[in-house]
C-alpha cells in the first residue's frame, strides 16, 4: 500500500519559512556532498578491481587512504568512508 500526500500551495509556504529558519548545513556536511559525486567513479574503479583480484583487495581494505590517492583521489574521511561501506567493511 502506498501513501499519497498533496500538499496545497500554503503547505509549501509554511514548509519553505520552516526551512528558513534552520541553520545552514555544517562546512563539513557541504564539503563531503560536494566531494562525493566526483569520488563516485574512482570508488567504483576501486571496487570493482577489488572484486575481481583479492590480493588487490587485501591491499585497499589495508591502507584505503592510499587506494584512493593512488587513483588520483583525495582521501577525505567522507571518501573514505564511501569505499568502506561499498567494500563491506564499514
């Protein structure tokens, strides 16, 4: 069963000075969304190397930081945590 909701033109309004009233994201939250659109392909290279050589594998899940700067990739945390979970190991 599916639930549908429409909202009516003053449900936007009120939703819309809702959200004004939050504080902006943390830099953090807005770098790492910005990082990991570009991070997607080289995390998807890595893994799917990853799972076609285990030698490859044991390597990256030993030094991630060092996978993903070896593809030219800065190996920020949020990065590094996308390779994690994509590899089964977060």
């Amino acid at each position: 069963m599916r639930l549908v909701v429409e909202m009516t033109g003053h449900d936007e309004e009120r939703l819309a000075a809702l959200l004004r009233l939050l504080p902006p994201a943390p830099a953090g939250w807005v770098e790492a969304a910005q990082q990991l659109p570009a991070a997607r392909t080289v995390i998807d290279s890595i893994v799917a190397r990853a799972e076609a050589d285990a030698a490859y594998r044991a390597r990256v899940l030993s030094d991630l930081e060092a996978a993903l700067e070896a593809e030219g990739h800065e190996a920020s945390p949020s990065v590094v945590a996308a390779l994690r979970i994509r590899l089964g190991n977060g």
